[in-house]
C-alpha cells in the first residue's frame, strides 16, 4: 500500500511555484525511498477498522520486503511470495499482478491526475497535498508530512471515497540494503504450504 501513495510524477503544463516546489519535494521523497541505496521504515496503518496493520518495509527500486503481525512478503521484481503465519502457507504471485493484494487496486493513482501544493508548518514540517481531479476514481486526495530537515515521511494522511487514514511512518533510514534480502528463502519454509497463483 505504501509503494503506490510514493510515486514519481510526471511533468505538467503551467504549475504555480508552490506546485513545481511540491513535486521537487515528493520527488526526492521518491529517491530516498525507491532509489537505487534503497530504504527501511517502520509503519502503522489503521483503515476504519477494516484493516489495521503495523510492521516494517524494506524497498530498493522495485524490490520490496515487509514483515508485520500476520504476514512476510518479499519481492525481487520477478516473483512476489506472501507468507501468512498463521495458517503457515506461501502464496506466490507475479511480482506486477493486482492479485496479489486486495487493497492495491483502492490505493493506485496517476500522478498526472493530481494537483499538488505545499505548505510549511513550522512547528511540524512540510505538508505535500495531493488532490484528484474531477473525475478520478481511487484516492481522492493525499497529505504527506515530511521533516524540515532530513525532508524524511513522518506521515501520509489519504481519502478513499468518504474515508479516511493515516499511515504513521518512523525509523525512517536510507542505504545500507543487500539485494539478498529480497529473495525468499524456501529452505527455511519447507514445511510450508505453497500456492502458485502466476
């Protein structure tokens, strides 16, 4: 969910000053997080109840590894693998297929379909806000928090519809991340049950 509300953005016809420094601003949050060092961070997600998670996610271009309370999921760009403890099973999916998690197709949005602005707070940092278009399905609007002086994601608050939530981001870091890491590692899950749904 996170990897679709941090998107690079495209260019636009006559934008405002305060709207090409906004997409500067997202821009960069987008290196720090997908870029080729790569990034960690710690999340905390509550949507109205239906879906409550907190954990951790490594990303690396568009490589991927999270852990929360139910799940593991690692993906290397070829092959996504979700692990549910749980019910120790490892579904496996196309890393670029929808299927794979029932929440992505509410959360996707195209740059393009979005104004943008950005406001200082300065007692709590620099608000990007993302508002849709007139007619556009999915995320209505978008308000990413960042640090005044890393420029690192405190927060991201989005509207889907008439609701509402925020993901709580900390332990924010970049670099430092081995590729490895995003290879599942089957040896250690042998007596698991896996479903190939490629």
């Amino acid at each position: 969910m996170l990897l679709c509300l941090l998107l690079p953005m495209g260019g636009q016809a006559q934008e405002t000053p305060n709207a090409q420094q906004a997409r500067r601003m997202f821009d960069q949050v987008f290196q720090m997080v997908f870029g080729p060092e790569g990034s960690q961070l710690s999340y905390s997600v509550n949507i109205i109840g239906i879906y409550k998670t907190q954990g951790t996610i490594w990303n690396k271009g568009k490589k991927s590894k999270f852990i929360d309370e139910k799940y593991i999921a690692w993906n290397d760009d070829v092959t996504y693998y979700r692990l549910e403890r749980k019910k120790k099973t490892v579904t496996i999916y196309d890393a670029h297929s929808d299927k794979r998690d029932k929440y992505a197709s509410k959360f996707k949005f195209e740059p393009n379909n979005y104004t943008y602005s950005i406001k200082n707070d300065p007692g709590k940092g620099y608000y990007i806000t993302l508002k849709a278009k007139k007619g556009v399905k999915g995320i209505k609007e978008a308000r990413v928090l960042l640090d005044h002086h890393t420029h690192h994601p405190i927060n991201i608050r989005v509207r889907v519809g008439i609701f509402r939530t925020t993901i709580k981001i900390s332990n924010f870091k970049v670099g430092g991340l081995s590729d490895n890491m995003f290879n599942f590692p089957q040896s250690q899950y042998q007596n698991y049950k896996f479903i190939d749904k490629r």
